[in-house]
C-alpha cells in the first residue's frame, strides 16, 4: 500500500531558519570572504567535532594482496573519546587538524596557538566559526585582541544545516 501511494515513512525532510537579526550582514560577510579573499591573508573556516569514539581493532588489520581483500576483526577496545579541532584553509583546501582530550576554551585556545604556529608571518588570518560558548570566553577574546591580524566572523546563530533529509 505504502509504495500504490509513494508513501515513505521512513523518509523525512526538516529546515531550521535561523533567528539571528544579523543573517543577512553574516552570510554577506562570510560568502564575501570565501569568493573574494583579501589579499595578503588567509581565510580559515574552524570547527570542532566532540566525542568521537577512540577505537583500537583488537587485532592488527591484514593488509589487501592480489586477489585477497583487507581484513580486520570486529572487534575492537575503546579508549575513550577525543575531539577534533580543525582549521580548513578555504583557498588551498589544507587542514590545519589536532586531536584533544577534551573539548573546553583551554584546549580551543590551544589549537588557535597550532593554527598560529603554522601561519606564515606577515598574513592576516581571517577566521570563520559558529558561536560556540567556548570561542568567546574571556581567554579567547584577550588572545585574539593582542593579535591584531586576527579577524573572527561568526557564523548566523542557530545555523545548523538548512535541510536534512533522513532516508
């Protein structure tokens, strides 16, 4: 019956819009960096993904041979979870990328020293984030003020992806 009406429960299609009074001014800002890139800078676009699962097969993976495919067991030993910072240069498409035990502003801060070591001197870093709490914590914003070369833009708030289709 379900497929005589092109009925698909399992199927669904959400949108979020976001709320933030200044959408229009961000998206404007944040599209217009990633077209047209100052010169003389580089435009990183930050994130953060928490909680990932550390898993460690329980044996080595078998390599692939000619005719034999990769194998590996099922299972496998955690050892916790980690969270991964990453800093993606929007024009080279290079990632700037370190893992951490814990996802708070020390280790947010911490990253930002990586991503300055790693910039070469004399650029402007323009940095694209969401508005996480842990990116305007009193550290953050004292860090970035003695660097002048830093400019951040936050993304709208409430800016999740505009459609999910679940299949």
């Amino acid at each position: 019956m379900w497929a005589a009406f092109g009925l698909q429960p399992h199927r669904s299609q959400t949108f979020k819009l976001s709320s933030d009074p200044l959408f229009v001014d961000k998206v404007r800002d944040i599209v217009g960096l990633y077209l047209s890139p100052p010169t003389r800078a580089v435009v990183l676009s930050v994130d953060e993904k928490s909680q990932i699962q550390a898993l460690d097969r329980e044996q080595p993976v078998l390599p692939m041979m000619p005719g034999v495919p990769e194998r590996r067991t099922h299972s496998y030993v955690r050892h916790g979870t980690t969270t991964l910072f990453a800093a993606l240069d929007v024009a080279s498409g290079f990632v700037i990328g370190k893992c951490y035990k814990r996802h708070r502003a020390v280790e947010f801060l911490k990253f930002l020293k990586e991503i300055d070591a790693q910039i070469p001197e004399g650029l402007a870093v323009h940095i694209v984030m969401d508005n996480y709490a842990t990116h305007k914590t009193p550290k953050i914003k004292a860090w970035l003020a003695r660097r002048p070369h830093y400019h951040v833009h936050f993304t709208p708030t409430e800016l999740a992806p505009q459609i999910r289709t679940v299949a």
